[in-house]
C-alpha cells in the first residue's frame, strides 16, 4: 500500500553535471545505512556520477552543521586551486611554441568535479527521542542551524533528519519495514537533491 505521504510526482532532473556532497552521522547506523543507500540510488538513477559524489561521516546528528559548513568551503578551495591550475597549464600552453595537445585533451575541457563546489549537500542524521530533554535540544539546533547554512552559503542543504519518538518509526522511514505505509526518505532526499542543485543553476 502507498502513502499518501512523499514528495509526489517528480519531474526526472539530468544531474550529470552535478557534485553533490552527502554527510551522515553514526548514531543508529542500521537507519542511516538504509537512508543513505536510498539517496545514493536516487542520486544515481539521476545520473550523477559517483565520481561527482562525496560521503563523509561524523559521529552524531549535532556534528552535522559543522561538517556541511567545512564541507562546502573545502570543495571551494578545491575548485579555486583546480581552476588556478587550469589557468596557469593554459598560459603555458598560449605561450609555448609549441602547442602541446595531450595537456590541452586532459586539462582543456575544465568539467571535472574537483573544479567546481558542490550543487548540494545531504545532511543524515536519526534522532531518537530518550528519557531527557538531550533529544529536544538536539534537533532544534540542528534543524535551525541547518536552515540558516543553506541561506548563508547558497546551495541547498537538503535536511535528512530524522526525529523520531522510537526506533521503529525510523525502521519504518527507512523503508526497512515491509508492508509499511512508509516508504525510504532517503530517496526523497537523494531526489531533492537533484532538483535543488538543477534549479540553482537557473529557475525555470
Ligand atoms: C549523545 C547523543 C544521543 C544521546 N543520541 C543521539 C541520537 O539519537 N542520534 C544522534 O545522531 N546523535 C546522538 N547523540 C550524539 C550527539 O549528536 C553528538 O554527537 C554528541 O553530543 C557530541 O557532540
């Protein structure tokens, strides 16, 4: 039986341009292995290379700001080198008598992922609700801080965080539970991610 819940018909996006960042944090891995191999697949059948794809991890859910914040800044570093070498290899080549083509086959068409930040980054974490108010604190900074990051540094943060009550309810969203009425929200966020990181590039 399928849920009435879920991001409905989508469009399917061509992400094979797109560098996608995903991070996941520890805590109750059985969800999260699920959650994260629903996103990877979603992310896949979109078209984005794995080559494009980035899988870092923290221990828990309150790490996950943080690591998208570095996460991002690093793969601009990256691109700011890789771009700097790209122009300094073509002032090589401009000036050089002469003209070495097999630097201009492998440097010339500028498209690796390396070269560019991330279109998007998943952030996956499971919270499951304890018998003090550590869970409460937890998922309002988190849910809070992830927003304000998405805004600040301009690419879509794709929220995958799960706060659940009991360990079930995550089985459940994990699609682990067969019969359920819930579906993997991994894919959801996978799928997110790629229409996010289309659309950045212009609205359409
Ligand atoms: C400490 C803690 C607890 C009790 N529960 C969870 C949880 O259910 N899910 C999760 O992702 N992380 C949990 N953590 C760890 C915190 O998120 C964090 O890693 C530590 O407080 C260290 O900053």
């Amino acid at each position: 039986m399928s849920g009435i819940k879920g991001i409905g018909e989508t469009k399917q996006y061509d992400g094979s341009k797109l560098r996608v960042g995903i991070v996941h944090a520890r805590w109750n891995t059985k969800i999260i292995d699920a959650l994260l191999e629903g996103a990877k697949k979603k992310l896949a059948e979109a078209g984005v290379p794995e080559s494009n794809i980035e899988i870092q991890t923290v221990p828990g859910s309150y790490e996950l700001p943080y690591a998208v914040q570095q996460m991002y800044a690093c793969s601009q570093a990256q691109a700011s080198s890789a771009n700097s070498t790209l122009l300094s290899s073509a002032t090589d080549l401009l000036s050089s008598s002469t003209t070495d083509l097999s630097l201009k086959d492998k440097e010339g068409s500028g498209s690796t992922a390396a070269n560019k930040p991330f279109d998007a980054i998943i952030a996956i974490g499971v919270l499951i609700k304890g018998s003090t108010m550590h869970f409460e604190y937890i998922s309002d900074a988190v849910s809070h801080a992830l927003m304000k990051l998405q805004l600040d540094i301009g690419i879509p943060v794709v929220f995958g965080l799960l706060t659940l009550l009991t360990e079930e309810q995550g089985l459940e969203r994990a699609g682990l539970v067969s019969g359920s009425k819930y579906h993997n929200h991994g894919e959801d966020w996978g799928a997110a991610a790629v229409e996010l990181g289309v659309k950045r590039r212009g609205w359409q």
